[in-house]
C-alpha cells in the first residue's frame, strides 16, 4: 500500500479515537459502531459514495433523526438533486470524530461555515443579539421539525403578516 494511504488511514484512525462512537465502544456499548458499520470490512469506499441521501450510513443507527434531518430545508435541499452542497450529517457532526449535538457553540460554528452572514442578520432586529447566539443553538429555532423546538414567527409590524425567513435575512 501507497505510504500517503497509510498516513491517511492512522489520521483517521486518531479522528476517530475522539468520537462519540469511539467512546461508546470502549465503554462496552452494545451496537456501538465502529468503522465497519460505515466502511465495508474489505473496502474503503470513495466519499462520494456517502454523499447523497440513501449513501448516508448514518440512516442505519439513526434512522428518526435522519427521517428529521430528510424533511428539514437541508434534507429537502439535498434530497431534489439540484442542491448538493447543503450538508448532510457529516458535515455538522464530522465524519470521523462523530461529536453529538448537544454544544450550542459547536453547531453554531458548523452554521457559520455555510452561513457566515447569519450573526449580522440576527443583530439587526434580534435584541442581544450575540449573547442570543452564544445561548442557544441554531436549530432550536431553524429545526421545525425537531422534537423541542422554539417556534419563532416575525410578523410584520400593522398588518400583522407573518414574514419569511428570506424577507427577514
């Protein structure tokens, strides 16, 4: 094997020492994934195998929260075909350091990355705007259809009309 291919393989053996996964089967956990789960025993497959809505090995294990992630504007935006740079699980969770959602601060940077006007946008009519952000994460608001959920709807002053995101943004 090609040494570059060796080096590729440890940085992602060390990435994924890190991950949630990881730390589920060092502690025993039964189902625990492992590499296998998402690479085939004998292959590495190509990222773009994964790339697409029925490639996503996360489905598997997490299949409510992929039904979730398959009806929200990301999911929808993927799922047509004609959008495929909206990110997929991977690119919020990472693909070997699997972390978990439960940080504001990291889903918030994850946001940032596709969305780097979103803090500018909100400090204009949302009061505290930063200490907001640094709260509370993006998807308690931006994820309909999650579980909890903080519904916000802006209505335009007199008449009363809800506004949608883009008027707002």
């Amino acid at each position: 094997a090609d040494p570059k291919d060796k080096i590729l393989l440890y940085n992602k053996l060390k990435q994924a020492e890190g991950s949630i996964h990881f730390s589920l089967l060092r502690s025993g956990s039964a189902g625990a994934p492992g590499c296998t789960q998402c690479h085939s025993a004998h292959e590495v497959a190509p990222k773009e195998r994964f790339a697409t809505l029925s490639g996503s090995p996360c489905r598997g294990c997490h299949a409510e929260i992929f039904s979730a992630y398959a009806g929200s504007m990301h999911g929808q935006a993927r799922g047509s075909g004609d959008h495929f740079e909206a990110p997929l699980c991977s690119e919020c969770h990472r693909a070997h350091d699997v972390q978990g959602s439960g940080s504001a601060e990291q889903i918030r940077e994850a946001c940032y990355g596709c969305h780097p006007t979103a803090a500018a946008i909100h400090a204009v009519w949302l009061p505290n705007a930063a200490l907001h952000l640094d709260a509370i994460s993006c998807a308690a608001c931006h994820a309909p259809q999650a579980k909890r959920v903080v519904a916000l709807r802006l209505v335009e002053e007199g008449s009363g009309r809800q506004l949608s995101e883009r008027e707002v943004g």
